[in-house]
C-alpha cells in the first residue's frame, strides 16, 4: 500500500469532508457517544464548502494522505501553531499514515519559526499524540462542547518519557 502525502487543493474538499465526518461518527465513538446534538455541532462544519475554504486561507497548511488515488487522511496547521485537523478514514488506522501527516505538520511549523505547537486531542486520539512525542497540558473543553485533552510539543527539543513525566506547557523557546 503506497501512500502519498501532499499539500491539498480545493479539488480534494469532497474527500477530505468525507474523511472528516467518517473519521469522526466511526472513531470518535468514545468521544460523542452517538449524541446526534454533540454530532451536529461538530459535523457542522464538515462541508464540501467550508472545508475548501481552509485550503486556500493562506495561514492554513492543509496536508492529505492519499492511496490508491483516494484520500484517506488529512491534516491541518495554523501559523499560530494550532494543528486543527489530524484525521484518517478507520480502515487505515494503525498504518503510519496519522503519523506522516503529522509528522508533515511538525516540518512545516519549522519552516514558519514555529518551534511549539499545540492542539485539543479527543480522548480517542489522546494515545496517538502521547506516542509522537506530545506532551498532556491538562483538560479543556472543544468548541464542540467535549471535554478533550490539550497537547503540546516544543519542536526544538527532544522529549523523552522522563522529560515529559509531569511537565506543563511552557510557550517560551528557551
């Protein structure tokens, strides 16, 4: 299975908001629990429209995974250093495929000077952050009403698990 990353066009907006709302309704199980009003509000958004929007806002850097020409995976980062959008369709989970958007991310958050980056994790991808390198600041609330995980990573030093054990967020580069 070869999977290509590449920076997404409005041309990919009808897959990628495919991917979003599978991604969320069949992952994000343990996070809605099939509450159709928590479901509504954060599928909402979840447009062919909208989500072509986000790929031409120039302080957006959107990324998807491609196989077999069908986008499975997409990723999003703010120059304010906010990853907005890690999502993969369920049958490539546990593939690497999260990992390299992200990974993607990391890179381009470099290229902008953007040395820590953050984002709410659902507790359904709260794992997957802690095991590339993210370290848990603690709860908050989404936009969508859920109680999520805040995560951040100083991109410009190695984290260990005994550096991480405890460690609050810190913005400072020093």
């Amino acid at each position: 299975m070869g999977i290509e990353i590449r920076t997404a066009v409005p041309e990919d907006a009808t897959a990628v908001c495919a991917v979003l709302r599978r991604s969320i309704m069949e992952c994000c199980a343990e996070d809605h629990q099939n509450c159709p009003t928590i479901l509504a509000s954060w599928l909402g958004n979840k447009t062919p429209e909208t989500v072509a929007t986000w790929f031409t806002t120039p302080s957006n850097f959107t990324l998807v995974a491609v196989c077999e020409g069908e986008v499975v995976g997409v990723a999003l980062l703010t120059q304010a250093g906010k990853v907005s959008l890690c999502y993969v369709l369920p049958e490539v989970m546990h593939r690497g495929i999260g990992k390299s958007l992200l990974y993607g991310l990391e890179d381009r958050a470099r290229d902008w000077g953007i040395s820590v980056i953050k984002l709410k994790s659902t507790v359904s991808a709260r794992d997957f952050y802690a095991r590339n390198g993210y370290i848990n600041g603690g709860k908050e609330m989404s936009c969508f009403g859920l109680e999520c995980d805040f995560f951040w990573k100083n991109l410009n030093e190695p984290v260990t698990d005994a550096a991480a054990a405890g460690k609050r967020f810190c913005g400072c580069t020093g």
